[in-house]
C-alpha cells in the first residue's frame, strides 16, 4: 500500500470521526432523532470498510464490533442513552490513538480497547465479540433474518478509477453474500482488447439478483463508502406468477462517467497537500513580482505594444492570484464543529450545563491560518467555561438559565475575519483583576487606568486570577500563549466585558497570509503599503486646513472630525513637508483615522513577506514587499498604528482624562520623539 493511499486513509478516517462525535453530541440533545443515529453508523461503516481496505486491521475490527452496536440502535433494539453517548465518544478517541499508532505517534493500549468494547457489548445486550474477522467482504450492521426474505435486482458499474482509489469491486459482491443468495452475471461488454487494456482501470460492471431478509438500507451500507465512484441501482423485484426466482441478465452497459478517452469527467473534488498549494502560491507571489515589474518597464517606456502586453498580464496574473488564493480558502465550520466535543467533555468535569452555538461556519479564511486556530481557540472556550460560566445555583439566584450558552461565530470585515468567543456568564472581575495585577507587581496601586487598559494585564505571561490550580485553568498560561499566537497570524485580539453579562473575546485575523490588495504610498523618499481592505478614501491635506486646525491633528472629511497621525512624524523620517500632503482615511478598531503620507502611487498587490527575527517585536509593521524596480517597502497596519499612537498620547495626559479613548486633539508626538522610536525602545526594555 502506498503512502499515499495511507495518507489519505489517514485523513478521511479523521474527518468521518469529527463527523461521528457531532452526529453523537446533536443524539444526546436530541435522541429522538433518527438521521443522526443514520450519520453515526455510516461514519463508523465507512471507517470499518476502508480500514480493512487499505490494510489497517485493528481499527476495522475494533469498528466492526462498535458498528454492531449501532445497527442495534438503528434497529431499535436499543435505546440512546448518556452512557452509550459517551462510551462511543471515547471509542472515537481510541481510533484516533489507533490512527497515531499507525503513523508512529504514540502507542496503543489494547486492553483498554478490549475494556471499552466489552462495555459496549454489555450495555447493547451482546453476549460477545463477532468471531468473524473484519473484512471489506462483509457486511456488518446488517438485519438480515428481521423479516421475509424478498429479492432485489442489483445493477452495480464501478467508476473506471476505482481500483486506484484502493477499492476492490469483488470484495463487495462478497460483501453482498453475506445478506443472502447472490445471483450474479459479469457485464463484459465494454472491455477493450487485449492490448488497449489499462491495468489499473476498471471495465466491468456487473448485474445481481440478491435474495435476502435485509432491507434496503443494509444493501446500500454495502457500497456506503464508494457510492460518489460507481453507478448503482437497486429496485425490488415482484415476485413471479409461478413463484420462481428471478435470475440476472446482463443489460446493455450505459457509459460511466468518466468510462475512459474523451467521455471521462473529473472528480467533484480532489485532494492536495497542503506543500503543493503553499509551492503555488509562491509561485504566484513570485509572478505578481515580475509583472509588477514589468508594468513600471511599461510605463517608463513609449510603446504602445510593451504596454498592451503588460495590461494583459496584469489582468491574468490578477485572475491567477485570485483563483490560487481561493483554493487555500476553507470553511470554518469544521474547525468549529471540533469544539462540540470539547465543550461535551468539559460539562461533565466541571459539572456545569452549557451549550456551545456557532454563527458564520460557511465563513472562508486559509487553510494556514486556520491550522494554527486551534490552541487559541481551545484556550478561550476552556476559559470562558471554567472562569466566565457560573455553577448552575448561582445562575439560578441570578434569574439566568441554568443552560449557559458559549457562542463561537465568525464574520467577514474587509480583509479580515472577526472570530469571537462570547459566553453568557459573570463577565470579568476587574477589581479582582487590578487586585491581582498588583499583586504581581504588574501594575502600581496608584495608577488609574480605564477598563480597556486593565485588560491588557489579563495578557501577560503568568497571570491568573484563579487562586487553585486546577486540570482546566489557574496556571497562566492560557491568554498569554492566545496573544502570542493571534499576533504571530499578524491578527489582533480584543475584550469586551459586561458585568453580571458574560465576556466577548474577539480575534481579528487577515484572510491570508499571502497576498493582499494594497495601496502604495510615499513619505519623503520611503515607500510603504497600507491594506487596501482598511483604507476608505483619499483627501488633500493643505497648509491652511494646518493652520485652521489651530496645531491640533484634525481634519473635517465630510463633515466630520477625522483625527490624524502624520507618519513622517510618526516614523521619525526626516523629510521635508509639501505643500499639499495627502490623507488616508482608515478604519481601525478605533474608528476612522487619517494617515497623512505626501502621495498615494495607487493600488499594488502585494506579495507578503515575512521580516526577520530582528523585528518581530515591531508591531505596527505586519511585514514587506517588493517593488517593481527592486525596492523594499513596508506593509504598515493600522490597527496598531493608531492603537499605539493612542497609547502613548494617553501615557502623557493626566490620569483624570487618560480614560477618554478618542479625544478631540489627535496623538502627537512630543519633545521631538517619534513613537517609531518610543515602541523599539519598549521593545528593547
């Protein structure tokens, strides 16, 4: 078996238990319901037969005992019960222990698989294990015997790539046997000569006539795991006016798709590693550097065919960057379904009643930041639960349900996705927050500073206001390693709390970390890139709008007081000022703010690329780029732009006015001192 095959074992076995735990945890709310008892035991089927398949034996026998306690379900022969919920849910971790194993990242404990397959059998009312071994030839989870025996008529045209997938078509006609009598007639008639023959291509198709007590849904279970590759139709035969048995016949053999030559189609969908579309995109970043480049060739040059030709590249390698990014671009319902578990699991070690509500699951981000969503994710639901969501009592005498609801949702803005984790539960404590920073040392008693600053304290490494350790928080370590890691994506995080009301953590994270539309800039000699998705419009700054402002940093855009930063100033460039400079007015977390720069070039895609260790701590730098001609400019992000700028003005006014987040006089700096230089010097302490 190649590692491909196993690679892909790998990965759809992963994917049907992600399945199999949300089909279990919406069967505990709701027990009643028969689909989700349906998606449970094809998950388990399906698991069981390709296991088998591809060579992976324990887990198609340590399946094959567990589907058989499902059929009974299905049957209704046995109840749902919390019991039979939960013993499933730890079966599901031991294949994943099983799937580990396989792939060399741990070991197994077998007897602890024997343990909780003899639990399931005790409490399915199965007197032992199926002595039979596992196999793709057999079909498990069958009723055969649970009622007369009727005839059906079975036309079976495997897909041509069938037996690349790693299925063998004989192993389910055997599969077949195993419900009752198989009449079977091989359809030759599309197979080529001899020497036109493709070994690793399937040309037959076969016609049967099963004579079994099992219903329809059993015999379908049999090609449960290859029903998107074949043509399949069942139809139940009509007994015969002298009660003979019907026989099959071939028929006339319908083209497949995908049959071979100029009538295949592709798949709907393929798998790719994750390597090869990483390699595409920089590729594509390497090509939308190169036409970059040629479209400043093409305007510095009086051509009119050089042009043409640089336009259409242009239009193509805009076309290609799109399609490339979309093709790293996920749903996050997957990610979020995974957490249904988490919350199950927590609720009984915390002995509390929660229910998890996820919001904006078709909500695309790439795949690469979705990958390391994960830690962050976990943190903050753990937290949210265990210090956020009070105990059933106290949300009692609070007038609240007794049922908390954690809400995970997920929404586009611009170039950017906003996840949030909101709980309904005390919200946060912030005097014992202040208490707490203190006592570390992390703050002076003296010090009055607004809410929004005293969150920030949650974020430092170590802090916890939980006073006993337990297996789900109090170590601080959590909130530290979610700020790391959201910044590591070039995303920030914020929170909002309401006493009494429950907590919001929003993560605001880019679509991609690739490429993105920007706008490039000029200040003095020094180029840089503002995001394209942030920026609103462009004004003029003149020298008597300066001087109407009476020294303060504000503008009137529209008719509104737009406070701005002036990056020369920011930046501590020395340059000279024009006499007409430009505004771009961006929104940030903060509202909208002006950017004053002395030209905007125009829109550039921008091939992202990462700085050095050296600058990891310059936080309004998110990375750089290069320019047609060679150039490196910076990529600025104005989220932390002004979230500094603002920081450092409240650092310098009186304690009684540094709670107003936006005053009316704009951040400046002061004594001369950039805050370009003012965040490295932060850093470097």
């Amino acid at each position: 078996m190649s590692d491909r095959l196993r690679q892909c074992f790998d990965e759809e076995a992963r994917e049907l238990l992600t399945e199999l735990e949300t089909a279990l945890l919406e069967l505990e709310r709701d027990p009643d319901d028969p689909e989700n008892v349906g998606r449970a035991f094809r998950a388990l089927h399906t698991i069981k037969g390709s296991g088998a398949m591809f060579g992976f034996d324990n887990i198609a026998a340590f399946t094959h005992d567990l589907e058989a306690v499902f059929d009974r379900l299905r049957a209704g022969r046995l109840a749902v019960s919390s019991a039979l919920i939960n013993l499933t849910l730890r079966a599901s971790d031991q294949i994943r222990a099983m799937l580990d194993e396989a792939f060399g990242r741990g070991q197994v404990d077998g007897q602890y698989s024997e343990t909780l397959l003899m639990e399931l059998r005790k409490l399915a009312g199965l007197s032992g294990p199926d002595k039979e071994a596992p196999a793709p030839a057999r079909a498990t989870g069958s009723t055969v015997g649970a009622g007369p025996e009727r005839q059906w008529r079975i036309h079976f045209q495997p897909g041509p790539d069938i037996v690349l997938n790693g299925t063998n078509p004989l192993l389910l006609l055997a599969e077949l046997r195993q419900l009752g009598r198989l009449d079977v007639v091989l359809d030759a008639s599309s197979i080529p000569a001899l020497a036109d023959i493709d070994p690793e291509r399937c040309y037959a198709a076969w016609d049967i006539v099963l004579t079994t007590a099992a219903p329809l849904e059993a015999i379908r279970d049999v090609f449960i795991f290859i029903e998107d590759a074949c043509e399949l139709t069942i139809e139940g035969i009509q007994p015969g006016p002298e009660g003979r048995p019907a026989r099959a016949e071939a028929r006339p053999r319908q083209p497949c798709a995908g049959a071979g030559g100029n009538n295949s189609a592709s798949a709907s969908s393929i798998r790719v590693a994750t390597e090869k579309l990483d390699q595409l995109v920089n590729l594509v970043g390497e090509l939308v550097t190169v036409q970059a480049r040629l479209s400043e060739i093409a305007a510095r040059r009086d051509d009119a065919d050089v042009l043409a030709v640089s336009e259409e590249v242009g239009r193509l390698t805009a076309e290609l960057r799109e399609n490339s990014m979309s093709i790293r671009m996920l749903p996050l319902r997957g990610t979020f379904e995974r957490f249904r578990r988490l919350v199950h699991d927590l609720c009984a070690e915390l002995d509390k009643r929660v229910e998890l509500v996820i919001e904006g699951g078709e909500t695309e981000l790439d795949k690469t930041v979705i990958d390391q969503l994960n830690d962050p994710l976990v943190h903050l639901i753990r937290n949210a639960m265990d210090h956020g969501i009070e105990s059933a009592e106290m949300r009692r005498r609070s007038g609240k349900p007794e049922v908390a609801t954690v809400r995970l949702s997920a929404r586009h803005s611009g170039a950017q996705v906003l996840i949030q984790v909101a709980d309904d539960g005390q919200g946060l404590d912030t005097q014992a927050v202040r208490a707490r920073a203190i006592e570390k040392g992390l703050m002076d008693p003296s010090a009055q500073i607004p809410e929004s600053e005293l969150y920030a304290v949650i974020f430092q490494p170590g802090f916890s206001t939980a006073r006993d350790v337990t297996d789900v928080s109090g170590r601080g370590v959590g909130m530290d390693v979610v700020r790391r890691n959201v910044e590591a994506l070039r995303g920030s995080i914020e929170l909002a709390s309401k006493p009494g009301q429950g907590l919001t953590v929003t993560l605001r994270l880019p679509l991609t970390l690739a490429i993105i539309d920007g706008l490039l800039v000029r200040v003095g000699g020094t180029h840089f890139v503002l995001p394209l998705a942030n920026s609103l419009e462009c004004v003029e700054l003149s020298t008597r709008d300066i001087d109407k402002a009476h020294g303060n940093h504000l503008a009137i855009v529209r008719g509104e007081t737009i406070p701005y930063i002036r990056l020369s100033e920011y930046l501590g460039l020395k340059t000279d000022r024009p006499e007409r400079e430009q505004i771009m007015v961006v929104e940030t977390g903060d509202g909208q703010y002006g950017l004053v720069v002395d030209e905007v070039l125009g829109n550039h895609q921008t091939v992202i690329k990462n700085l050095g260790r050296l600058y990891r701590n310059v936080q309004t730098v998110s990375g750089a780029t290069i320019l047609g001609n060679g150039n490196v400019a910076l990529i600025l992000d104005p989220h932390r732009l002004v979230e500094n700028a603002i920081r450092h003005s409240l650092d310098r006014r009186a304690p009684s006015r540094a709670s107003h987040r936006r005053q009316i006089t704009a951040p400046r700096p002061a004594d001369g001192q950039s805050y370009a230089r003012k965040e490295e010097s932060t850093h470097a302490s």
